[in-house]
C-alpha cells in the first residue's frame, strides 16, 4: 500500500534535486533552457498530488479503524453476553429454576391463547348480533306485508315467498352463531381455568424453590457459623497455648541469654577489680626507701605516672552502669504479663 507513496515520494526528492541544481546554474552565470522551469509546476503539482494522497489514506485508515473496532466491540459484546446466558442456564439449571422458567413460558403462552380465545367470542357475538338484527328486518319487512295482505300484488306474494324462505335462513343462521356464541364463551371460561391453574403452579414452584434457597441459605450459614466456631474454638485451645508456651520459651532463652551476657560481664570486672586490688596490696607492702636500681633509674627521664587506685565499690558501680536495665525490665514486664 506504501509503494505509490514512495515512488511518488522519490519524484519529489528528484525535482528538488534538479530545482537545487538549477539555482546553483543561475548563481554561477549559466543560463538553462526554459525546460527547467516548467520542473517547479511539476515540483508544486507532485506535493500536491502527494498531499491528497497521504490525506486520502489517512481518511481510508481512520475509517477501517474505526469499523474493525466497532466490529470488535461488537463481537466482544456479543460473547459476553453468550456466555452470561450460558452462565445463567447453567446456574438456573443447577438450583431448579429452569422448571419455573418453563411454567412462566407455559403462563405467556396461555395467556395468548386465553386472548385468541376472547378475540374470537368477541367475533362470534358479533356475528350473532348481526343475524338477529338481518332477522328482525326481514320479521318487520314481513310483518308490514301481513298488515296490507288484502291489497296484495303479485310482487308482493313473491316478496312474502322470498322474505319467508330468508327469515328461515336467518333462523338457522342465528341458531348457529348463537351456538358458537356459547361455544366461544366456553372456551375462554376454559382457557381462564387453564390460565389459573398454570399461575397457581408457577407460584407453587417459586414458593418451593424458594424455601429450598431459603433453606440451603440457612445450612450454609449455619455452617459457616459453626466453621467459625471451630476456628475460635481451636484457637483458643490449640493456637493460643502454642504461642504463649513459643513465646515464654523464647522469653526464657532471652534471659538466660542475657543472665549469662551478664554474670560474664560481672565475672570480668569482679576478676578486673581482684587484679587491681592485689596490685594495690603490692603495691602497698613494698618498703619506702628505694632499691639501688630506682635510684639510678631516677636520672632517666621521668615514667608516667601510675594510675590512679580506683574504689571497689565505685568499679562494681561503673561494671553495673554498663547493663542494659531497660531490656531486663522491659523483658520482666512481658512475662509477668503473659503468666498473669
């Protein structure tokens, strides 16, 4: 479908070509023949022809876009709705509702019946009508007759001959229609019935199936409620104790993690104290006057200066200082809360 577009887009780049190559001609002082003058209308009229073009497939594209969506949109609807009604069958099928979808149809369909019924005693009552008013006309007509039978002619005794084979006619006539007349009213006085019984047996369906839902409804709450119950109950006997007796054992190997970090610490600086108070005590037992080495050693530079005794009780203080006290109480808290 591109290929027009690029042959026409190669004769563009082409007349550009030979317009650029026609005004460097000129510039440098050459004169062209007249011929390439007349490649600027083909320049404009090949853009143009070009612009219709890319207009007209534009146009064409948007258009057959457009209709594929609709069709897919369509088509999408469409399977939607297939499968939403086989959805449904499927449902109404599984919980009994396809008998009384079948008694409602049952319903519509006497219903037309009940009123092609209607339809056709409102006709034969018509019709009945009709022959008792041809029979009263041809009863007056031949009543006039017998109130001038003196004056008879011989037009009017075949007028009475007439009237009296057509008033017979217009008995039987009427006798018939009253006959269907009867016959029609007892055919809709029949449909009704039928037309009763059908609504009374599509309620007596839905009502069944509605206490078989309401029923099934109940069950399955009552099951839930008793899963749940199961669920609580387990908890409360299994799950609970399990954690708390996790939680106690890991609240346990913290402390005794955290007594033996501890009793460490306090061994350490309890042996850090015995070592400083022993180098006290030799330090103390030593006799005043100095050896000979001191002596000579007191020339040399002077040494720094010993440290300082420190207390034991100030030592125990600083030793204990460097516990951790809110992690021991915080622990204490929880389990004094949990064994409560």
């Amino acid at each position: 479908m591109l290929a027009p577009f690029r042959r026409s887009l190669s004769r563009a780049h082409a007349v550009s070509n030979v317009r650029n190559f026609h005004g460097s001609a000129t510039r440098l002082g050459f004169h062209l023949p007249p011929v390439f003058d007349g490649l600027k209308d083909a320049k404009s009229a090949a853009v143009k022809e070009q612009t219709a073009r890319v207009k007209t497939y534009l146009r064409n594209w948007s258009g057959n876009t457009a209709v594929a969506v609709r069709k897919r949109a369509e088509g999408f609807t469409a399977a939607t709705e297939v499968i939403f009604s086989q959805l449904g069958s499927q449902l109404n099928r599984a919980t009994g509702y396809e008998d009384i979808e079948l008694l409602k149809k049952n319903v519509v369909e006497q219903e037309a019946r009940i009123n092609v019924s209607r339809a056709a005693a409102t006709a034969a009552k018509r019709a009945y009508e009709e022959a008792v008013v041809r029979r009263s006309q041809s009863q007056r007509e031949v009543n006039e007759l017998l109130q001038r039978k003196s004056v008879w002619t011989d037009a009017d005794v075949g007028r009475f001959t007439t009237l009296v084979r057509e008033d017979h006619l217009y008995e039987q006539n009427e006798a018939k229609a009253k006959e269907r007349v009867a016959e029609s009213d007892a055919e809709v006085e029949r449909e009704l019935n039928e037309l009763l019984k059908s609504i009374l047996s599509r309620y007596h369906e839905e009502q069944v199936w509605s206490d078989k839902i309401r029923s099934a409804s109940t069950y399955g709450s009552m099951a839930a409620l008793g899963l749940n119950l199961l669920v609580f109950i387990m908890a409360t006997l299994v799950v609970e104790p399990w954690k708390r007796r996790r939680l106690a054992h890991t609240f346990e190997k913290k402390v005794e993690e955290l007594s033996a970090q501890t009793g460490d610490l306090i061994q350490s600086e309890i042996q850090k104290v015995n070592l400083r108070l022993g180098d006290l005590e030799l330090r103390s037992s030593t006799p005043s006057n100095p050896p000979p080495e001191i002596i000579v050693s007191a020339v040399s530079p002077p040494s720094p200066a010993p440290e300082p005794a420190v207390d034991p009780l100030t030592q125990l203080e600083r030793m204990l200082n460097k516990v951790d006290w809110k992690t021991v109480i915080l622990a204490v808290a929880v389990c004094s809360s949990w064994f409560r």
